[in-house]
C-alpha cells in the first residue's frame, strides 16, 4: 500500500480530483477554515477538496513543511493568490486501510481566510456564505 500522503502529493501535482475517491473514506470528516460545522462523508469532502484543488491551482503553491506520523500528518503549505501570500496547513489523518478519515485545512492571515472564503464559494458555485 502506498502512504496515502504520498498519494495526497500526486494528486494535487496533478491537479487529479477525479482520484479523490480511492483515496478518502467513506466517513471523511472535512473541517474547512471557512464553514462552521465539520462536513461528514466522502461526497461532500470530495466537492470541498476538488474545488480547493481548483482554487489552489497556482504555480506558485507549494508545500514547505511536513511532519508524519503513523497515521497522521501536517502539511505546511503557502500560494499567492491575487497579490495575497496564502499560508496554511493540511492536518490529515488516516484509517488502517490507508483512506484519509479527517482532513482539516487551516489557513492565516484574516486577508488570505477572506480571499479564500470568496473563491471557494465561487467554485462551489455557491453565492455569497458557504
């Protein structure tokens, strides 16, 4: 079996959401920096991360940090987006079957939580709050 974050790393090089579901449980739970209630279950983590995968879809992001575990890890990443340095980290945990279970994304400054917010919203074709 493969380090499921090792897989995390090719799909977001690749930019591939389609992979997402061999990749996540069936009972993910998704903690978004901009949605107040954690988001249960494969289909709604997967429209979350694929349209982080198409907000995020910048040649200047990358990650700059990890930290693993034996079922966890933390992932520092930073991108700009429209003028603004976006930091933020990926804080993943995984099931003995090597399916990411948790997904938590934080993110820093309060300018950059706000861009987000706004981009997310629009790529999940939602107007106004998510």
């Amino acid at each position: 079996m493969n380090n499921p974050i090792d897989k995390w790393h090719e799909l977001v090089k690749l930019g591939d959401a389609a992979a997402l579901d061999g990749l996540l449980a069936d009972e993910i739970v998704f903690h978004s920096p901009v949605v107040h209630t954690p988001q249960v279950g494969k289909e709604i983590a997967k429209k979350y991360l694929a349209a982080a995968f198409i907000v995020f879809a910048n040649p200047s992001f990358r990650y700059i940090r990890e930290i693993r575990g034996a079922h966890d890890a933390v992932l520092e990443f930073q991108v700009e987006i429209e003028h603004v340095l976006v930091n933020g980290v990926d804080i993943i945990k995984w099931n003995e079957e090597g399916k990411i279970s948790d997904f938590k994304v934080m993110l820093r400054p309060l300018k950059a939580v706000n861009l987000i917010h706004q981009l997310m919203a629009r790529a999940l074709g939602m107007d106004g709050e998510l």
